[in-house]
C-alpha cells in the first residue's frame, strides 16, 4: 500500500511542477515590483549575455536592445509555448539549452554579462553553478544578481530554516535561507555592489532581496 500511495504522490508531485507551478511561478513573478526590480538590474546588461535559470522568460523585455546576443540556460523546458512567444517580441538573437548552470556548455571567457534573477534558490548546487559563471566571464565581465535569500534578522532567518523543508516542496526546489552573498564568494567572485532590501508585498521570508555585481577575481 506505501508504494501506491507514493506513486500516487510523485504523480501528483510531476502534475504540480510541470503544469500548476510554472504558471503560478509566471504570475506572481511578473507582478510591477518584480518588474521594476528587473528593468533596473537589467539596463546594465551589455555584449554577449548569458542567463541561468531562465524559467518563463519574464527578463526578455527587460534587455536592452542594443545587447548582441541572449544565451539562456534551464534545465526545465517551462510553459514552452509562452517562452516562444516572448523570445520572438525581442530584436537581438536568443539561443536557449536545456542544461544545469552547474556545467555551462561554453567556453572560458565567452561573456560580457551572466545574468540571475530567482535562480540560485533553487539550482541545487549553487556554488558549483557560481563557478561555472565566474569560469564563462571575460576578465571585465559581470554577473548581475537579484536573488532572495536568508534573513540578517535571526528570528525571521530561523523561520526561514524551519519552513525551509516545506518551500522546497512548494516551491519545486526553492530554498528561503541561502546566504546569496556568502555563495558568490565562496565561488570565488567578488562582490563589486550589494544591496539589501525588502521585496514589497511579498512575505518577509521570501522577500528578503540580494541585489548587486561581482566580478571574477584576477587569475
Ligand atoms: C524561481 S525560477 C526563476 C525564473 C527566472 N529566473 C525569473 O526571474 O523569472 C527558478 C528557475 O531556476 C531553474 N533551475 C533549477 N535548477 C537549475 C539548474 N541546476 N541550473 C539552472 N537553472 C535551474 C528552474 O527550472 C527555474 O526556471
């Protein structure tokens, strides 16, 4: 009886994660406040770009056009019909793999800017991923960030490790409590901007926002 009721869990779980998260993930994402959050980190975007965790390509419009060229990468291939459509509204070429952050098909140095907004939450290794991003920047390139992640306030940061377990399921690997900061770091990148904030109308736990730059350290 256990083994029917997990087949009918992991069923239930495929059903949420390909069809009702995606589409709930879109709407709440594309809300104003996120939508500023995007223009503003995204006018700084130049060259040759790359994007993790590209989701349901809410930046797309959000790009300058004067950028050459969007290479975007996700493991998830999510409300694929949307994702055509908004690559085909944007003048500069989009050229989209399938594959984890963790291992980049590029070659060393290729890009100008890297690119993630909502994404190192929930790739499962971010840190592997942060390698791979500051390996994929030319020497002057930059990785621009707008992430949410753990709390400095330690009530509000254990309340994130204790619903932590209950996010991951929700949110289809989300994590609340990442130090965002620490990661890029520790992948060793440097921190050029960081900016704290709360993320309006979204629940302290997942609003507590990393915004910023960094760049690969000197070799
Ligand atoms: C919360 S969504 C954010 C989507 C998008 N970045 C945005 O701002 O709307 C997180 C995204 O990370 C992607 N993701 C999960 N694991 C990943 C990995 N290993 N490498 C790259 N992206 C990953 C998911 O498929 C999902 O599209």
């Amino acid at each position: 009886m256990p083994e029917a009721l997990f087949a009918i869990l992991r069923a239930t779980m495929g059903f949420y994660s390909r069809h009702i998260f995606p589409r709930l993930m879109d709407w709440v994402m594309s809300s104003q406040d996120f939508q500023r959050l995007r223009t503003d980190l995204l006018q700084d975007a130049r060259g040759e770009v790359l994007e993790i965790g590209f989701g349901t390509g809410l930046n797309l419009v959000h790009y300058p056009a004067s950028i050459s060229r969007l290479s975007i990468v996700d493991p998830a291939d999510l409300l694929p019909k949307r994702v055509s459509e908004r690559i085909a509204t944007v003048s500069f070429p989009v050229q989209a793999k399938h594959v984890t952050a963790e291992t980049l098909p590029y070659p060393d140095r290729r890009f100008d800017t890297v690119v993630s907004t909502w994404t190192l939450c929930t790739i499962p290794n971010p840190v592997q991923a942060l390698r791979e991003v500051s390996r994929v920047l030319k020497p002057e390139g930059t990785l621009l960030f707008l992430e949410h992640g753990r709390s400095d306030d330690h009530t509000t940061a254990a309340w994130q490790d204790r619903l932590n377990p209950i996010q991951n399921v929700i949110g289809c690997g989300c994590h609340l409590n990442r130090q965002i900061d620490r990661l890029i770091t520790q992948a060793g990148l440097r921190i050029a901007d960081l900016d704290r904030f709360l993320l309006p109308g979204v629940p302290r736990l997942a609003g507590e926002m990393y915004r910023g730059r960094a760049t690969p350290c000197p070799a």
